[in-house]
C-alpha cells in the first residue's frame, strides 16, 4: 500500500487560478513559493494575483451571473450538480486530504474526516435545502398580491483564512452558488491548494465556467481588489478582526457592496464546581485547545475553573497533555500537527514569552519542538495564575495556548468571560440547570456550550458577537447573506 509519504512525495500541486472555468497564470506572471509546515519543503509555485486578474475574474463572474447560466437553472437543477460536486469531493477525498495537510500542517486524520468529510457535507446540505424553501405571501388587503421573493444579490467574494482552507470555503460558496450567485473565491496565501482543486472539481460536477472562480494572491493585493471592487456586489470575510475592519472600510468606501464578517475569538470555558462530569470537562478543555494546534476560531482559549476544584482540575490536565505531543501530519495515529507557517510560529512563540514576562506560571510545554524535520512545531502549553489583563488572557493566540483562570462564583466568571472584545464561543459546566440557562443568557457570544464543548453541525448558525463579526455561516440562516429579499406588489382585479 502506497504511503502518505510517498503519495507527498509524488505530488505535483497546481498553483495556477482558476478562471472562468481554466487554470491560468497572473496577468503579471508573479508567482511566489508554496512551502509545506510540514518539513519546510516547497510543494511548488502559486500564480500572484492583483487587481488586474480581480478584474478578470470579477467580470466572468458577472457575465455568468448576467447570461443566466447558473441564476437560471431551477433550484432543483443546481441542486443536482451540488450533490455530485460533494460526491466527487468524496471520491477525490485522500487527494484533497493529501492537499490540506501538506498545505497548513494539520494531521491527515482529521483533513479527511473533519475538513474533506465536512466541506462536502457542507456542499450537500446547501445543495439539498436550494429546492425546499419557499417565498412568501404579504397579507396585504385583497386587491392586491404583495410577492417576497429571494434573488441571489449577484457577484460574491469570498476571502478566506488558512485554519480550515477547504471548510471555511466550503461555508461561504455552498449558500452562495445554491442561491444562484457566481463566486470569486481569495484563498489564503498560506493554503490555497484545496481551493483550487474545488474548482475543477465544481466544474467537472456541472457549475458552468465562470460562476466559480479562485484567485490565489496576497491580503493586500488580490484580497484588497475584491473588496473595493465596484461590480462585487457582496463579500463573505472569514479571517482576524483586524483585516475584517479594513474588509468594512472598503466596502464603504467603494459601491457598499453588503460585508458580512466572521472574525477572531477569545472564548471562554467555565468550569463550575457543580460540574456534572469532571473528566469529560478536562478532556473538552484539553481537546477543544489543542484540536487544529489550537489555530481554530473558537478555540475555548481562556479556561475559567472554580477556585475550589482547580487544583483537582489542573491535575487530570496535565495527565492529558502529553497526547498532543505535535506528531508527523502524514502519520495516521497523529492528532496534533504542525504550525502553519514561520511567521505564525513565531507569533505563537511570542505569546508564551510574553505570558512568562507578565507572570503566568507555565505548567506544561513552552517550546518548539521537531527542528530537525524542517516544519514548525510547537508543544501543547499550559499557564496557570493568568489574570485577565495579562495579554494571553486578551489577545487571540491562534495556537496551542492554554491559559487558565478561576473564579469565585459564577458572575465573577460571567463578568470576565465578557471582559473582551470578541464574542465567539463561550461554554459553562453545571449541573445546576437554572444556572445553565441564566450563564448562557448572560454570556455575549454566538454560541454558548453547555456541559459540553464540541457540538456543532451544519444546521446551526456559527458566528460572533461584538468584534468576532457581523454574520452567520452555516444553516439556513447563510442564505440570508447571499440573497436579496425583494417584493413585487401586484394589483388585482
Ligand atoms: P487574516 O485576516 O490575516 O486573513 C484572512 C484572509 O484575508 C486571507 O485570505 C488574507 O489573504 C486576506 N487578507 C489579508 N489582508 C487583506 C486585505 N488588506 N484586504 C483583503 N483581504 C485581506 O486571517 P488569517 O490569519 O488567515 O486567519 C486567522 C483568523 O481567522 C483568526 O483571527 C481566526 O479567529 C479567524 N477565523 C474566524 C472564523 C469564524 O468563523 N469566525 C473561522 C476561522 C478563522
């Protein structure tokens, strides 16, 4: 049997963009470096696209969008072709896989389940729900017939982030084309491989040339041009709250193209002392840190422990950390793989320097690890005896950081589980129902966890409070964002 290693060793990626349904080069011919976090290795060359490839491939965009050959397909009909992209997306799953882990580090166990198996859920489940929702009727007096009808607004961007390549573009462009728009997609810099593979893939399932386009390219060249572009008529974001301002900037400054922002996160884990279940608490707060080396949006990041049950609670920690030992990605056994990249590493590295030099008390990790394969990897870390002010405690980390925290009773923890500029996710542990409800009430994030950290599926909003962003990924609630409302008042009679 052929292994992960050799299957890498005989890759050849294409960093060529996609569009209007072919693989090109930049207008400009700029090309720059993929290399693997893995062990450093260059995978091959990415096309550097600008404004002038934006333009290219905003007006196929359009003219997909205008000639009707996506928008005019019955619901039914885009449902079909959806249906085969997620399944060729299965049946080029170890590929895709292949593709994610040596482009962004993660283990190749969960690229297949968690990123391949997910995205193409996603794509299914939009595929399937285009054909099962219906208008509305206004009850307006009887002379007339008020219709509210959704149209797809149009030309779409989409700009994603590196944590979750395939994922997070699969949340933006399922809604987005089952509602009829035609998509540009920006991939990151760091891991636009996958993304370029979807678009064969949507093309070979049926999505006519044009509606689906990806342009590999930088933030601020390719990613700008799309935002001020004055024929995007919308612009789906997922990426740091830094960049999802500027995102909002320019698309007020140029045709107030609608920006929907799905940002950064801080979230917070509170642990009462009423836990019903002691262990499953430390496992969630060890697991949900470290999963996708602790580069996940909604990593619970600031784990809050009752005063009372934090000495017993760290204790059970510590005896879990030694199993995210980072690992070889293209290992199957491995469950924590490398950094995305240098620049990452050293923003992490910088974290745990900092949480030293403010005080915090390292428990377990601290340094980077496997230098001699040429990748970047960084131990799963504990710190105890953080305060809230400590820049650990205050910054988005995007790493396997753990900081801890305690409480004294349960609105002390509310007070500084809201103390900070993001509201993503957020989870209490009690078996004090009432206490359940009114903590999840009280806590201003998009998703409130209780007694667990790990539930989530396709059906339900994913999305931030406050500076974690403006919208809503996932469940039918995204078609909100790519979807115009319009009513056609009728006289009768
Ligand atoms: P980032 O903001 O640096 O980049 C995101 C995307 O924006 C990339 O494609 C990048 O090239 C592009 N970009 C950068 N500068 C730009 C500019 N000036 N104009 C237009 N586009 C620009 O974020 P990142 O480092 O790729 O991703 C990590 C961030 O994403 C974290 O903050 C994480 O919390 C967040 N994230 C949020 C969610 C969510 O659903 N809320 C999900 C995943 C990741």
């Amino acid at each position: 049997m052929t292994t992960w290693h050799e299957r890498a060793a005989a890759l050849q990626a294409d960093g060529r963009a996609f569009i209007g349904g072919e693989r090109v080069w930049a207008k400009s011919e700029q090309q720059f470096d993929n290399l693997s976090p893995v062990d450093g290795r260059k995978l091959g060359m990415v096309a550097r696209c600008d404004g002038a490839d934006v333009d290219i491939a905003v007006a196929a965009a359009r003219a997909a969008f205008e000639d009707r050959r996506w928008a005019g397909k019955s619901p039914a009909q885009r449902k079909r072709v959806l249906i085969k992209f997620a399944d060729l997306m299965q049946k080029y799953g170890q590929e895709l896989a292949l593709l994610e882990t040596l482009d962004m580090g993660k283990p190749i166990k969960y690229s297949q389940t968690v990123d391949v198996g997910g995205a193409a859920n996603c794509i299914r489940w939009y595929g399937e729900a285009i054909d099962k929702i219906y208008d509305e009727i206004a009850p307006t007096p009887s002379n007339s017939l008020a219709l509210i009808t959704r149209e797809p607004v149009g030309v779409v961007a989409a700009i994603v982030p590196w944590n979750y390549p395939m994922l997070m573009a699969s949340w933006k462009i399922a809604p987005a084309l089952a509602a009829g728009n035609s998509v540009v997609l920006k991939p990151s810099e760091k891991s636009p491989l996958t993304a370029l593979r979807l678009a064969e893939i949507a093309l070979e399932a049926g999505v006519p040339p044009g509606v689906f386009n990806v342009l590999p390219g930088f933030g601020h060249e390719a990613g700008a041009a799309l935002a001020l572009h004055m024929d995007v008529d919308c612009i789906g974001f997922t990426g740091s709250t830094r960049v999802g301002k500027q995102i909002m900037q320019m698309a007020g400054q140029s045709n107030l193209k609608r920006a929907w922002t799905e940002l950064g996160g801080k979230s917070a884990n509170i642990v009462c002392a009423d836990c019903p279940d002691l262990d499953a608490a430390v496992e969630a707060a060890i697991g949900s840190i470290f999963f996708n080396q602790g580069e996940s949006c909604n990593a619970p990041s600031r784990l809050f422990v009752e005063a009372s049950i934090k000495d017993r609670f760290i204790e059970k920690a510590l005896a879990l950390v030694p199993n995210y030992a980072p690992g070889d990605p293209l290992d199957d056994s491995t469950i924590m793989g490398a950094i995305v990249d240098a620049t990452q590493l050293k923003t992490v590295m910088g974290y745990i320097e900092s949480g030293h030099a403010d005080g915090a008390r390292l428990l377990a990790g601290g340094k980077q690890v496997r230098t001699e394969t040429g990748g970047y990897y960084v131990e799963p870390t504990l710190f105890d005896q953080v305060d809230s002010n400590m820049k650990i405690a205050r910054e988005e980390i995007f790493g396997p950081v753990l900081s801890v925290l305690s409480f004294t009773d349960v609105q002390d923890a509310v007070r500084q589980a809201n103390d900070t500029p993001y509201g993503l996710h957020a989870a209490v542990w009690t078996a004090d129902l009432s206490k359940a409800i009114q903590t999840s009430r009280a806590l201003r994030a998009g998703t409130v966890h209780v007694n667990q950290y790990d539930g989530d599926d396709i059906t339900v909003p994913f999305g931030g409070y406050k500076q974690s962003g403006n919208g809503r990924d996932k469940s039918l609630h995204a078609f909100d964002k790519y979807t115009e409302l319009k009513t056609t008042w009728i006289q009768v009679g």
